[in-house]
C-alpha cells in the first residue's frame, strides 16, 4: 500500500474504511489528509481534493481530533515534545503530520502545542528510480558530481527525487551523509531509515541544517552531503564549509524559477558558482516532471 497503511492504523475506523473504499487510482495516489475542528476530512490526491462524506456525522468535532492526535503521537505526548515545538511529528513511515492548534510559550520560544484545532497529514512517498534519468547530469569525472540544487514549488515531488538521488549515489559507491532536519528525508524511525537511502549512507536527524551538515563533515568524512529545503542565510557557513572541505552538496529549495533561487539566502552562493547544477521541477503534465535543468549562469543544460 505504499506506506499508507502506517497513515490508516493511526486513525478511526470508519474514517479507515472510508479511505479503503476509495477507487484504487484515486487512494494509490493520495498525498495529503487534512482533518479540521468543525469541518469534514478532506484530501488530495494528484492534486485534485475530495471530502469524505460517509464518517460519523461527516464533521469531525473536538473528542474526535483529540483521539487522533493521541493516536499519532503514541498516547506519549512528552516523546513528541521537542517536534511538537517545530509545529510537525514524523510517525512510523516517514509520513510527516502538521499540528495547529494553541502554542504554548516559554521564554519567548514555542514549548508544546494544545487544543488541536487541525492536523495534515503528509503521506511520505518512495519511488525507486526516479532519479534515473537525470543521474548523468549530476556526474563529474573523477568520482565527484556537481553540487546541485534541485528547485521546485511544493507539493511537485522535489523531496522524493532527492531521497532517489541519494539511494543511487550511494549505490554507485559514494559516502553520503544526509542532514534530516525535519525526519522527512529518511523517515527516522526509532533509529531506523523508512526508505531506501542506499547502503553507504549515514543520517543525521532532526538536526538543525547549520549544525548538522558540520558535524558530518567532521564525524563521518562524506563525499557529498545532501539536506531538503536549504534556504537560509545560516545556511551559508555550513554550505561553505562543505565546499571548503572538498564535500559536493546535494540539497533542494523552494522556487518556480531563477530568480527565486536568486532572491533567495543562497543567491549569491549560487551567483558565485557554489551550485553547479540546478534541476527545475513543475507539476506539468505530472507531478515531478523534470522542467529545466541548468548551470549557475541560468544556461540550459540539456
């Protein structure tokens, strides 16, 4: 079932059941359940939304969300602490659920969240081979590859082509270490990768980017570093660094276009050279369609 079973044993049955009655194109393709206080469930699947219409009374109400909530969290809601306070859990499968509700402060920074007023749940997709054919792109001589940048809006399919990169550059022999700030990449579970991330990888999770990526470099000697969502402007040390250390780097960021990428905290490093590739995703025709890929001048590639 591609990971959604581990999504359907943390809800109630019969919206469950619901789920499973669906028509099998529609269910294999689902990405998104979102579940409000007030409201029905509602999802998307190849971008299109639907709404359940056949669970208790078609509204999901307070007790019903409360119990979901505890179901996603393993009735443990102090395990779940430190990730509550980023607003997201990572459960069993890679899957990664959104929590609103009212914040809890202590000393001016985030502490938990209560009264849950909405919960999205992101289905977490692996798609072996994905990746293949823009490998070549990718590749230097000598055992290396160009730092990259794979640049797209959300919900286009940059994180599982990423996840696919790293299995296959792994597998041809490099040492990947992967910066997992949000347990998305590799879907970390209890010390185990939800995905194949290929056999010469080596994960650190739940890591700040700024931090992380350092601490590869020095602990784990990798040949590339890949991370998801790279963006900020404290992102840049470690970024040189990297360089520095003769590390390639294989990372994403969010953006329609150049200029994007540009206006972004890493433009200049990308206006410099330190990005090498950049791999252009849309949702046209389909979802993870590869639009462009091109050099730090903006020239196409292929």
């Amino acid at each position: 079932m591609n990971g959604l079973d581990k999504i359907l044993a943390k809800l109630p049955l019969d919206i469950g059941d619901q789920i499973m009655s669906l028509p099998v194109s529609i269910r294999n393709n689902m990405e998104e359940i979102r579940i409000r206080n007030g409201y029905p469930v509602r999802f998307f699947s190849s971008g299109n939304e639907y709404e359940l219409k056949s669970i208790s009374s078609n509204i999901i109400d307070q007790y019903m969300i409360n119990n979901i909530f505890n179901s996603l969290l393993n009735y443990s809601i102090y395990a779940y602490q430190e990730e509550l306070a980023n607003g997201y859990i990572t459960i069993e499968g890679g899957h990664r659920v959104g929590i609103c509700g009212r914040t809890v402060m202590d000393n001016g920074k985030v502490k938990t969240i209560k009264q849950i007023s909405s919960i999205n749940i992101r289905r977490s997709r692996e798609i072996i081979g994905v990746s293949n054919s823009c490998m070549r792109y990718l590749m230097k001589e000598k055992h290396q590859i160009y730092n990259t940048i794979i640049v797209s809006p959300p919900k286009c399919g940059k994180t599982t082509l990423l996840r696919d990169m790293i299995r296959n550059l792994s597998n041809m022999g490099f040492q990947v270490g992967v910066c997992d700030e949000r347990s998305e990449l590799s879907g970390m579970y209890n010390g185990r990768t939800s995905f194949d991330l290929g056999t010469r990888t080596d994960i650190m999770d739940g890591c700040p980017k700024e931090k992380g990526m350092i601490m590869l470099i020095r602990s784990m000697s990798p040949d590339i570093i890949a991370t998801d969502e790279i963006g900020k402007k404290e992102d840049g040390h470690a970024i040189e660094a990297a360089v520095c250390a003769g590390v390639s780097l294989l990372t994403t960021i969010h953006g329609s276009n150049y200029r994007d990428v540009i206006n972004s905290g890493i433009g200049e490093l990308v206006q410099n050279g330190v990005f090498e590739r950049l791999i252009f995703l849309s949702n046209v025709p389909s979802i993870g369609s590869i639009s462009a890929i091109r050099d730090w001048r903006n020239n196409n590639v292929v």
